[in-house]
C-alpha cells in the first residue's frame, strides 16, 4: 500500500467547523452500526445474504451511496463479503460468537487496564493515521472534533463524540485491527469517558484543555506528521488516566 505523503490535507490553524460532508459520514456511521446490530442480533446469520443496496436504502431511509459506502467498511472489518454477481454475505466472523470481546469493567483497577492498554494501540494508530489519512477520514475526524468544541463551549463533555473521535483516528489508520480493537472496548472506554468529562467540569479550563489536547492530535493527523501524532496520543490519554486517577495510579502488581 502507498503511504500518503506529508503535504497537509486541511492547514488552517483554527479549529474545523463542521465538513459539507459530515452529515453524509454520519449517515454512513449510523447504517454501518444498523446492520451490525442486525448482523450481531442474528437477524442475518452467517452466509446468509444481505438485501440488495436498492432495498436496504429503502429500508433504512438513505441514499445508495451511503449503503455503499457502509457495506464497504463491514467488508473491510471482515464482517461480511461479496460473491461475484451474487450479493453481499454475512461472513462467519459476523457471528456474535466470533466477535472480539474483553471481560467488563468491575473496578477502578480495570479502568487503569484500560488506559494501559489503549496506549499500547492508539498512539501508533495516530502515527499510521497521519501516514495513511485521505480527506473522508480527515473529514469523520474533523466533524467530532467541532461536536467536541460545540460541548466545550456549552461546558460539556461529549462521551459520544469523543469515542467516535479515537474511533475515526483508527479508522484513518486504514488498519482494522485497531478499529476492532476500539469497538470491542468501547463500552469500557466510555466508563473511564465519561469519569474522566466528570472530572473536567469544574473549572472552564480542564475541558479547554482536553478539547486542545484533541485538536493538536487532529492537526499533525491532518498535516501529515506522523511522529507528533503518536506522541500527542501518548500524552492525551496519560493525562486523561492522570487527571482520573489525580496522578496517583494503581500498584497492580501481584
């Protein structure tokens, strides 16, 4: 695969305002996580074949195109795949018995887990983000990080949106590992989310600065430096588990 180059994608210095195209990539999150629950739930099992684009844009209210493009990103991660002149197949990795799953959060302990583990991904997701990026993934990334701002100037912390921001920045990485990897987590990430917006809603600057934390990592993803995206992960997420846990981490040793 051809790395993207260093050129800047989008070099404004102020913060993006929503994309033309941000409720076009919403549409698309919202019938990708349509289908996967049908797929999940069993409504469509393994082998069986999904309804032709025509009839699931009639049924989900969209237009082709969108249905297009989320069939693309389910075969992307594997979930379903396309037989030559026969439609589209929910794959076996579709089942709800093969999906990546963690154990659930029971104690602060496994909050910190948590942390630690994502630091071992997303920070190297960000540094392929920035080599990989193309501008509907610059685009998806942009379009949480101004629903992150429009909160922040409402002295509000959006759980949602800050989830989908660390999900975009998988998904940029075009690595869908790391993108199973989030959505597996993502019931556990957002405990740890939504202590961590608790915690940031006292004085106005806590949440100024995490939205700045956000739109640095977003900046060197959109221009390409890879380095400065992986380190601004690295010490967005640390400072997150700090501000939680107020700079006193768990002894998890034996």
């Amino acid at each position: 695969m051809t790395e993207a180059n260093g050129e800047s994608l989008n070099a404004e210095a102020g913060p993006p305002g929503k994309p033309e195209r941000g409720k076009a990539v919403k549409l698309v999150d919202r019938v990708f996580d349509q289908l996967l629950e049908r797929i999940r739930g069993g409504n469509y099992p393994p082998d069986s074949r999904l309804p032709g684009e025509h009839e699931l844009a009639s049924m989900l209210g969209v237009s082709r195109p969108i249905v297009r493009d989320a069939l693309a990103r389910l075969r992307d991660q594997g979930i379903v795949y396309a037989r030559q002149g026969a439609g589209t197949f929910v794959s076996a990795h579709g089942s709800p018995t093969t999906q990546l799953a963690y154990s659930p959060v029971k104690t602060i302990a496994d909050i910190q887990r948590c942390y630690e583990f994502r630091l071992t991904i997303e920070p190297a997701a960000a540094y392929f983000a920035a080599k990989r990026r193309n501008e509907q993934a610059i685009q998806k990334i942009a379009s949480a990080l101004a629903d992150l701002r429009e909160a922040t100037s409402h002295q509000l912390h959006r759980t949602d949106a800050d989830f989908i921001f660390h999900r975009a920045v998988t998904e940029a990485a075009n690595n869908h590992y790391y993108t199973a990897s989030i959505d597996a987590l993502k019931a556990h990430i957002a405990v740890g989310m939504h202590l961590h917006g608790l915690s940031l809603l006292g004085p106005r600057q806590g949440l100024e600065q995490v939205y700045e934390e956000h739109n640095a990592i977003y900046k060197a993803i959109a221009d390409g430096r890879a380095d400065d995206a992986q380190r601004l992960m690295k010490a967005h997420l640390e400072g997150s588990r700090d501000r939680l846990f107020e700079g006193r981490v768990l002894d998890l040793s034996f």
